[in-house]
C-alpha cells in the first residue's frame, strides 16, 4: 500500500490534474469549488482556463481532509485512502480487494 507525505500527495494529484480530460477535469474542478460549479467546459479556452485555476489551488497547499476528499475524484480506482496521523502519511490501495486475497 503506496504512502505518501502531504507534499507528495498533492503534487500526485496536480500530475493527475494535468492528464485529466475535459469531464474528469469538470468534475475535479466541481468537487473543489462547490460553490462556484461550471456545467461544461468551452474545449478551445475553457479547459486551460479551469486547469490552471485547479492547478493554482493545489499549488497553494491542501489540508489533509482536502487531499483525501479529493484523492478519489482523481483516481477512483483507489480504495481504502486513509491518513495515518503517527507517520503524517496519506495511503491508498489500487489494487482490488479480491485480488489482495488472493494471494
């Protein structure tokens, strides 16, 4: 099970963040700004436009609550994401638990 420093976490997910297409990028940007939604996003500017503003947000610093709501918008594949106060490590597991058990 991968873990990661608050540092680390956040510039995992600004990585993901400028890999992300246009819907996956939508609903990042929605689950960071609530209050401020966009329904879609223009594909000749809109799309730079919210990437960059996401991008600015993250390079500013996330709290740990923040990065763990957001871990899963980002990658749904990951399961069990949880932060480790004695270690101050944010962890998760991409693998499926059946396969976990398998072994």
């Amino acid at each position: 099970m991968p873990a990661l420093e608050r540092r680390d976490a956040i510039e995992t997910l600004t990585r993901a963040v400028q890999g992300m297409g246009p819907d996956d990028l939508l609903d990042f940007h929605n689950e960071l700004f609530p209050a401020e939604p966009e329904s879609e996003l223009d594909p000749k500017d809109g799309v730079a436009a919210v990437r960059e503003k996401v991008t600015d947000y993250l390079g500013r610093g996330l709290e740990i609550e923040e990065i763990l709501d957001l871990w899963n918008v980002a990658f749904p594949e990951a399961r069990k994401v949880y932060y480790d106060d004695e270690t101050e490590t944010i962890h998760y597991n991409n693998e499926p638990e059946s396969i976990r058990q398998a072994e």
